[in-house]
C-alpha cells in the first residue's frame, strides 16, 4: 500500500522551508494592526507641521500646501533617526548640486507619541489573544510576535520615507533677476529613511517583546533574583527618567513661551523632551557646547589660518558660564529634584543596597543615552551633501557625551544610595515619636524580616504576614523581596499547578 492508508493526513507545508512555514503560516494581524497608529502619528505630525503657509526659503515665498505636506512627511521619519535633506538645483549650478543642507534631530515628542501610540496597539493584541485563547505565551512565542511586529514597522517606516519628499520651483522670486539669472532653480527635499528603518525595527521589536512575552518574563523574575533586581531597577529608573525629563520640558517650554516672539513656541512643542534633557544636562554640570565650522573652498584660503578646520566653539556649564548669564544657574535646582525623586523611588520601593546600585546604573545609562539623542546637528554644503565641492559649514548644539556621562553617574549614585537612607532616617525619626508606632523594618537581604512578608520554605512571600494581605505576583513587587509564582494556567493533568510560559508545552 505504500504511503496511502497510513493513516497520516497529507500536510502540504511539511515539505515547505522553515522560513516559508513561518511566513505562511503565522498570524501577521496582530502586528499589521499594532502597526496602524504609529503610522497615523508620523502622518498627524507631517499634517500639523504642513499647515502654517508663511515657509519663506532663500530664493522665493512658501510653497503650495501640497509640496509643503510632501517635505512635512519627509522631516516625519527625523523622529525615528532619519536626517532630514533639503537642496537647490538650477541650470547656474552646471548640472551639479546647489546649495544644500543636511539636518540631524530627534523631535523626541513625536517620538514618544509613536512609542506610546505602539504600545497601546500592542496592548490591544496581547488582551484580544488572551480573550481568545486564554493561554500565556511563551518566550518563543513573544519572539515571533517581535520579529513580525519589527518587520512590519520597518515596511511602514519604509513606505512613509518612500513617499515622502517634494520637488518645487519658488513663485513669487524676489528681486527682478530672479528668474534671468538662477534659471529654473528648483528645490528638493528627502529622508535618509534607511536609518529610520532600522531604528524603528528595533525600537518595535523590543517593545513588542516587552509586551507579549510579560508572562515570561514574570516567571523568569520570579525564578532569578538577579532578573528580578535588574528588571525592578529597570522599572523604577524609567518611571523617574520621564518625571524628571517632564518637569524639566514644563519648565523650558515656559521660558520659551515667555521669551518668544514669533514661531518659536509652536515649534519647540515638538522638541519638549529634547529642551528638558538639555537643561537637566546642563544643571546637572555638563558642558553644553555650540559648535559652528566652515569648511575650506577649494583653490582659496587653503593656508588660511583656521578656515576649514572649525573652531572649538562656544562651551559653558553651570560650573564655567564663559560669560553667559548668570540665571542658567537655577538649572542646577532640575538636577536636585530629579534626584530627589529617584532617591524617594528607591526609598518608596524599598530596595536593598545591591538594587539601588542597579537603580543608579541603570537611570545614569539610560538619562545618558537620551541626552545624547536630545542634540541638532547640520551640514551645508554645495555639490553634494557629504562632499567637499564649495563651502561646507558644520553647526552642532549639545552636550558634551564625557560631562554628561560623568554628571548623570554622580547625581545617580547620590539620589539612589545616598537619599533614601536620609529618607529612612528622617521618618524612622518621626515614627520613633509617635506613641504606640512600630518603626519600620528593613528587607530580607538587611538582616530582618519585614512585618507583611513570611518565611516559607527559604523563599519570603510578600502580603502572608502580620497584615494578612493577598499574595502579590511579580509584576506587583516593588521592593527587593522574594516573591511567588506569579498566576498561570494549569498544566494538563497536573492537578491545577501553573506552568511556567518561558517552556512550550506539548499538547495532549
């Protein structure tokens, strides 16, 4: 009989590569759909910024809506790394490239509205599959939503640079020999949108991990103390990064507000974060430094003494103002409360020694990382963007990478080991001087055990103590204490024991 009546039903994607199984037979909806609002917010911030019809350019008035919506959508992708291009071209240039300009900025709020609008899509999916098949997922599982998720942010970051960009002829020249002497000079403007591709994958793939593979990464908290330190640290450090960036952005967009005469408060709204992280930089004592070089022009000045090389440019800190005024010292009051507040996080989480190092690693990186992300750069130039034909001027404004590294690690370490145990000491101060009051106990890893946590077999068991409260899961610990398994489904024929989602499961 051969083959035939075996008994094996014929499954045609047996015979299929492994890549073409995955591609075939995975459910892409999901991410298709947690895809859709990323996308409406670079479209809803290219709409926003195509809107005011008063762009005037060098060698003409504002261009037409359409072509002010194309060069909008082609700034869109900046948010996710991509720099921005914008050039002249004309019969006076010889057929080569004019005059042009290449910027480098994150609007870090449109940037933030992505990531939260990607969140909430994500969310979304994780509660729809729940819904329907009430299971965890397992840490493959996750990675294959992440690896779908990041695949298809990267075809819609890629679609939105494609179609982004504009080409315009000036109307409305000024000067009588506009059109005699420069011709058809036309304007162009496009993205560097490979960049934003591949940032944008990662950004979604991390996210979406993040999302779906919650479950697993609870359990591997739960089975790791190590995990579980990194991951509360991780938690409290972005919880107290964004505070502090957000009440330094409130203060900045006031100052721009009130100093501002023209467009400069409608545009800083997309760079809030950005001003916030420099300010903080800047009160925390790193250097801020605005640098403007002009390159050499070929065949002139080659010898001349600094033309072409760029000078150092303008530096000052809160510590060497080089003349500036002296009201950039109440930055320095940014710098207090941001580490107060991290301090009185790690104080209200009640972490150990060990977790506060890791919560002033972690906060010190991350700030970091942020505040060098926060800074503009741009290149003019003529003949190409990257080439050396004619002029080329350099302009930067940010912080130094080396002070900022070195101030964000001193104010992490003194809000996270330093302030709480002044916080302990000054309401165990208060505590001792109420009547009948029980001063408050440290945490396992100090030698004591706290009154709402009992031993159990070496592990100890938040909410089963003195307070008779409810055993919390892992994604409800917020102090460096052991904790229990968190929920999950019962394992067939296991009489209802959960089953850690971090291990697929075969089914009966």
């Amino acid at each position: 009989m051969g083959s035939w009546g075996t008994g094996r039903p014929y499954d045609p994607a047996v015979a299929q590569p492994a890549a073409l199984r995955w591609l075939t037979g995975e459910d892409w909806r999901p991410a298709l759909k947690a895809v859709v609002a990323p996308v409406a917010v670079l479209l809803l911030a290219a709409l926003i910024a195509a809107i005011p019809g008063d762009y005037e350019l060098g060698y003409g008035n504002s261009p037409e809506y359409g072509d002010r919506f194309g060069t909008a959508l082609a700034m869109a992708p900046a948010a996710l790394g991509a720099p921005f291009k914008l050039g002249l071209t004309g019969r006076v240039f010889r057929g080569e490239g004019g005059p042009s300009i290449l910027v480098r900025t994150v609007p870090m709020t449109v940037t933030a509205l992505w990531l939260l609008a990607l969140w909430l899509g994500l969310r979304a999916g994780v509660r729809l599959r729940q819904a329907r098949t009430g299971e965890q997922q397992t840490r493959a599982q996750a990675a294959g939503e992440a690896v779908r998720t990041a695949l298809v942010t990267a075809g819609a970051t890629l679609l939105v640079g494609l179609v982004g960009g504009a080409d315009w002829s000036p109307s409305g020249a000024r000067g009588p020999d506009f059109g005699s002497y420069y011709g058809d000079v036309q304007y162009g403007s496009d993205s560097g949108w490979l960049e934003a591709v591949g940032w944008s994958a990662l950004l979604a793939g991390l996210l979406a991990f993040t999302v779906y593979g919650t479950d697993a990464l609870r359990w591997a908290a739960w089975r790791n103390r190590a995990v579980r330190g990194w991951a509360v640290a991780g938690l409290a450090a972005g919880r107290a990064a964004a505070v502090s960036t957000g009440l330094a952005a409130l203060v900045g967009f006031v100052l721009i507000a009130v100093q501002d005469e023209g467009w400069a408060t409608g545009t800083s709204v997309a760079f809030l974060p950005n001003v916030g992280l420099t300010l903080l930089g800047l009160g925390s004592g790193a250097t801020l430094r605005a640098a403007d070089g002009t390159g050499r022009y070929d065949g002139y000045y080659e010898d001349g003494p600094g033309f072409g090389s760029g000078g150092p440019g303008d530096e000052f800190s809160v510590f060497d103002l080089h003349g500036e005024t002296a009201d950039w010292r109440w930055t320095l009051l940014l710098a207090l409360a941001a580490a107060a507040y991290l301090g009185w996080t790690a104080h209200r989480r009640g972490l150990d020694a060990a977790d506060r190092i890791r919560l002033a690693v972690v906060y010190a990186a991350g700030l970091t990382l942020l505040m060098a992300v926060a800074g503009f750069a741009a290149t003019s130039g003529s003949g190409s963007l990257s080439g050396r034909k004619g002029g080329v001027g350099d302009f930067s404004v940010g912080l130094l990478f080396g002070s900022q590294l070195a101030a964000n690690v001193v104010w992490a370490a003194l809000g996270a080991l330093a302030v709480p145990p002044l916080l302990a000491a000054i309401r165990g101060g208060r505590t001792a001087g109420r009547p009948g009051a029980v001063p408050p106990q440290g945490g396992p890893y100090d030698g004591a055990v706290h009154p709402d946590v009992v031993q159990d077999g070496g592990v100890f068991v938040p909410g089963q103590g003195q307070g008779g409260g409810q055993v919390a899961g892992v994604g409800e610990v917020t102090g460096s204490y052991e904790a229990t398994p968190p929920p999950g489904p019962a394992a067939p024929g296991a009489g209802g024991e959960t089953v850690d989602p971090g291990v697929r499961r075969k089914q009966p």
